[in-house]
C-alpha cells in the first residue's frame, strides 16, 4: 500500500492532531504518500483531499482540536456519498483511509470498507462511550478540564455556601460524569446509565447541612437530563441556595494531556501498520497499555459499560 488518507469526522477531540501527525509520519516511515482529508466526510465528497508531508504535522501534538478540520453529514449516510467518497480517493491512487472519529464515523468507516476500500478507525471523541478499547481519545484531557473546572467552582461554592449542579457532556455515556465527580469530589454524581430519585439527593444534601456542610458540588452528565431541571427541583423542595454552570464544548477543547498525547500517537502509528498489513474495517484501541485492533462489527456488537464498582466508590467517599 503506497497511498493513504485521514480524516477527522464527528466531534473533535484533543489528542486527534497527535494520531494525525503519527499517521502521517509513520506512513512517510513506511515509504507511505500520505493525504490529508480535511472537513471530514463532508470534504471526502467533495475531494479536499491534499498531500501531507513531515512538516504538514509540526508543532501539532500539543493543540487540541484537529487541523483537518471536521464535519458531520447526513449526505455521507447515502450509498451515492459514500461512492463518491471512494472514487475521489481512488482517483489519487489512495488505497487506504484512517478514520479518527467516534461511533457515528466508525459505521461510515465501515461502509467504506464493506465496499473493498480499506479503511481503519481510531476512537477519537471525549464521551469515552465506544467498546473495543478501554479509553478514546480526549476522554483524559476532557476529564482534567472538569476537574479543573470543578475545584474552581467549590471555590465560590465554600465562599457563597452554596449548592452547584455541574452539567457535562458524554451525550449518552456518564463516564465524563464519573470519573470528574470522582476525582473532583463530588458530592453527588447523576448518570444515564444508573436510576436516582432527586428526593435522596436532596435528603444528602440536608443531612450533610446540618452536619455543617454548607456547599456541595452535584455532577449531572447531559444524558440524564437538564442540570437547571436538578438545581429547581432542589430550590423548590429543599430551599437551598443552588446555582447551575454548564461546561459544554469547553470540555471539547485544550492541550491534550500527556496522556492523550502518547495514546494518539501510538494508536495513529498501529492504525497505518494494519493498513500496510492489509487489515480493513477495524478499530484500533488500547487494553491493559497494549495496543488492539478490533473488528468494527465486534466494536457495534457491543455497549461500553460504566464501570459501576467506580459508581459506589464515589458514593461511599463523598459524604
Ligand atoms: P461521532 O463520530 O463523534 O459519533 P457522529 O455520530 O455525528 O459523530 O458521526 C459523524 C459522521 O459519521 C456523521 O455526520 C456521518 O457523516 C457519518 N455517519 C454516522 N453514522 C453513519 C452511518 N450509519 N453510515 C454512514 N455514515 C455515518
Ligand atoms: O460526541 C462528543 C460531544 O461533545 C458530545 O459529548 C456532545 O453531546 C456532542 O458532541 C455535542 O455535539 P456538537 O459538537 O455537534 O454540538
């Protein structure tokens, strides 16, 4: 395989410019041309499809978000996108495509390659929610900027004696919610993936007032619902002075940890060598520190599960 592509689809990650840039060069390592998709599967239809070389990737390994830019589109769920995708890939001679995206651009990944085109995937997306690997990519740095966010909050939560409600993204996964509740300190962690009545929140709440404990930080991931439908609900039936913040894309964006810096890299790196292998339609991820390759059927055919001993730790910790 002398020619490959990449591509960055779905919502952005930090630590995608690093599997971009190990892309790119361990496929000029391999005596690779190597082609740059940018806009995602939007710009795959349209052919903006140019040439990379070693100093394409410089001073990118620290920037968050993807110089490919990215996109989402409905057109590309079509047989016709999906076609014209590979034909303007095969019309530069490409015969391999990684894919770094999340579990939307894993199926368009996958109908490329249930067409012959040769195809990889990367986990890249901070919900943490696509099984085959124990962790994507973004999901560390994301997690690190709740905490961060977290401890500035308590800050003016102890000033003010206050209750927060800190909404964070997952879309439908909680483990954003988690493991920042967790390591934030959280006094309450709400989750789509676990059932909770708001009365024993509140009931926390009120036993730790009167233990003295004036503030609390309460975690909802945005697949439960509304953070400001939590604090109401608290202000109504427990009168505690209750504000809300939603982190939203902020939880998308800066440097990527040193963390998502190595797991870019060497995902980037393992996804070109199946590619020269002659591997298709497989998901790179990483278990126990080793990095796997997983057949995206396998990756659809199951759900990432919560890790739900984690769950009631938080509970048992934060009282
Ligand atoms: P993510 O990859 O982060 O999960 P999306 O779910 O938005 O993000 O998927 C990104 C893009 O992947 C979509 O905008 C679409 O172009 C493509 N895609 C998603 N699902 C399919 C599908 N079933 N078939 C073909 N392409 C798809
Ligand atoms: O998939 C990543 C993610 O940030 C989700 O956590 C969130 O629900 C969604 O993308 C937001 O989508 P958009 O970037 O299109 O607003």
């Amino acid at each position: 395989m002398q020619k490959i592509a990449v591509l960055t689809s779905g919502g952005d990650a930090p630590g995608m410019n690093a599997a971009v840039r190990a892309v790119v060069r361990r496929g000029i390592s391999h005596g690779m041309e190597v082609y740059g998709v940018y806009h995602g599967y939007e710009g795959l239809m349209l052919g903006q499809i140019e040439p990379m070389n070693a100093g394409s990737v410089g001073d990118i390994i620290q920037r968050g978000g993807t110089i490919l830019y990215s996109s989402r589109s409905e057109e590309f769920k079509t047989e016709a996108g999906q076609q014209k995708g590979i034909d303007n890939l095969r019309e530069r001679g490409i015969e391999g495509l990684v894919v770094i995206g999340g579990d939307g651009s894993f199926r368009g990944a996958q109908k490329l390659s249930d067409k012959g085109f040769a195809t990889i995937g990367i986990p890249g997306t901070i919900d943490n929610d696509i099984s085959g690997t124990e962790v994507t990519l973004g999901f560390d740095t994301a997690v690190n900027t709740v905490i961060e966010a977290i401890d500035k909050i308590r800050d003016t939560a102890t000033s003010h004696e206050r209750i927060f409600v800190i909404e964070v993204m997952g879309r439908h996964c909680g483990d954003i919610a988690l493991w920042a509740g967790l390591s934030g300190g959280a006094e309450s962690i709400l989750l789509p993936e676990v059932d909770f009545e708001i009365t024993d929140v509140i009931s926390r709440l009120l036993e730790g007032n009167k233990r003295g404990k004036k503030h609390s930080i309460i975690i909802v991931a945005e697949g439960v619902c509304p953070a400001s439908e939590i604090a109401q609900k608290i202000k109504e039936e427990a009168g505690l002075d209750t504000r809300v913040t939603v982190l939203g894309h902020v939880q998308r964006g800066g440097s990527p940890s040193a963390f998502d810096r190595m797991l870019g890299s060497r995902l980037g790196a393992k996804a070109v060598d199946l590619l020269r292998d002659g591997q298709s339609g497989k998901m790179v991820g990483i278990q126990r520190n080793r990095i796997t390759a997983v057949d995206f059927a396998d990756v659809f055919g199951s759900k990432h599960d919560i890790d739900l001993d984690m769950y009631e730790l938080s509970k048992t910790l934060s009282i």
